[in-house]
C-alpha cells in the first residue's frame, strides 16, 4: 500500500497493490535465482535441482559405505563367533556398489559445475542455444526411465519367483537336495526372511513408483524452459524403441536360459538317459 499526498490539497490518495501482483512478488522472491543473476532463474532451477540430486546421492551412499564399513568391522571383531559369514557376501558387495557410485558422482558434479559456467558465458556473449548438459540429461532421462521400468520388471519377476521357491522349499529334503537343511544352516528363522523378501519387494514397487514419477517432473521442468529446443520427440521415441528392443531380448533370454532350457533338459533326461 502506498500514499500520497497531493500538491493542491491536504488529503491522501492510497494506492492499493492488486492481489495478483501481490502473489507475483512472493513468487519472485522465492524463486530459485542464479547467484550471479545471469542464468534465467527457471533455467537455472534446472541446474540447482540436478546440483541438488547429486548432493543428496553423495550424502547418502556415502552414509551407506560408512555403515557398510562399520557393520564389517564389528562382524571380524565383535560378533566374530555369532554371525553366519554368508552375510558378509552382500555386505560387501553394497559398500563396493557405494563406493563406485560415490566416484561416478564426483564426477558428474564436476561436469555440471563446468555446464553451469560455460552456459554462462554463452548468454554473456549473446548465445541462447541450449546447453549441451541440458540435451544429455534429457536424453539420459528417457534412457535411465526405460532401464528403470525393464529393472523392475526382472526385479519383480525373478524376486517373485525365488520368494515362492524359497517359501515351498524351507521345509523340503527331497532327495540328495537336502533345501531344509541348507536353509537352516544359512538363516535360523526362514520364515522372517521370507517375510522380508516380500517387504523388500513391495518396497521396490514403491521406490520405482516415487522415481518414476521423480524423473517425470524433471522431464516437465526442462521441456517447459527449453520446449523443442532440446531435442525432437520423434527422436526420443526411436531411442526408447532401441533401448526397449534390446533390454527385452535380455530379459527374454535371461528366461530361457533359467527356465526353458533347464526344462527341456529335464525332459530329455527323463524320457531318454533315466530309461537306458
């Protein structure tokens, strides 16, 4: 609100601001800006939310190579004669995933801090072509989602199935296929595993479900900064296509090789070898 006086009277004009503009300033001063105000603040919301991810990832897996760590320091000290060594196999595997993910990061943050600078200096001098960062990322985008949906499909299929397995065979010795007896020896409570099994399922169904939807809302911010300018949907159609043909023939002969084929063997040997 503000008054005014008049030259040739004592009374006050008031001028009201409208709600609209009102609003308009409260978004402008919580809007994402570019520190050095030269990147347009909704193209830069693009940078600082990637910058962003990539902290909170390094955050994380570090905090998971750190636990990983101390969980193998205590299994070789302290719980050295009361834990099943079998566990260690995983443990090991996650703090050596974390580590490879940390390093992949570090770099990624390099390249990004590179992308900002650069694409700075290309408004400085008048350019407005879209930085090449913003075109991989869009593109990786649709890549990563497309390996993201064939992951939890496999994920879904095979976990599903070893989750059955495991629950009709934690009470079975058949043969010399002693699966009761090896069970126990690996886990003393197979029930409680095969509860988490499912809980681990159920949450990668969620998990999948939040980054899809994640990876969706990026995809949105960066078409509506940059519209066509990144690349053609055409293009990204025939990329998912290609990324689709050759992660289902994966998948498909992923099955034939544990499923059909150890069929197929399995009939041959009792109709032909077990006879003779």
């Amino acid at each position: 609100m503000l008054d005014l006086k008049p030259i040739y009277n004592t009374g006050t004009i008031t001028f009201i601001e409208s709600h609209e503009k009102i609003n308009l300033k409260k978004i402008d001063s919580t809007c994402i800006k570019d520190p050095e105000g030269i990147i347009p603040n909704g193209i830069y919301k693009v940078f600082k939310h990637e910058k962003d991810r990539q902290i909170f990832l390094l955050c994380f897996f570090s905090l998971i190579t750190i636990a990983m760590g101390i969980y193998v320091a205590l299994l070789r000290t302290v719980f050295v004669n009361r834990i099943n060594w079998f566990w260690m196999i995983p443990t090991i595997l996650i703090m050596v995933l974390s580590i490879w993910k940390i390093i992949l990061l570090i770099l990624e943050m390099k390249h990004l801090r590179q992308s900002i600078s650069m694409y700075r200096e290309s408004l400085v001098l008048g350019s407005r072509l879209t930085p090449p960062f913003i075109s991989n990322l869009y593109i990786d985008l649709y890549k990563v989602q497309t390996k993201q949906n064939w992951i939890i499909i496999s994920f879904l299929f095979y976990g599903t199935i070893f989750t059955l397995l495991f629950w009709w065979l934690k009470d079975i010795n058949w043969w010399i296929f002693k699966f009761k007896d090896w069970i126990t020896n690996i886990t003393k409570n197979p029930q409680l595993v095969g509860f988490i099994l499912i809980f681990i399922l159920f949450m990668s169904l969620l998990f999948y479900i939040y980054f899809t939807v994640y990876r969706k809302k990026r995809i949105i911010d960066i078409q509506s900064f940059f519209g066509n300018e990144v690349i053609s949907q055409t293009e990204i159609d025939q990329i998912v296509r290609q990324k689709n043909k050759i992660y289902r023939r994966v998948f498909l002969i992923s099955v034939l090789v544990f499923f059909v084929l150890p069929f197929f063997g399995w009939i041959i040997y009792k109709k032909f070898i077990k006879k003779k």
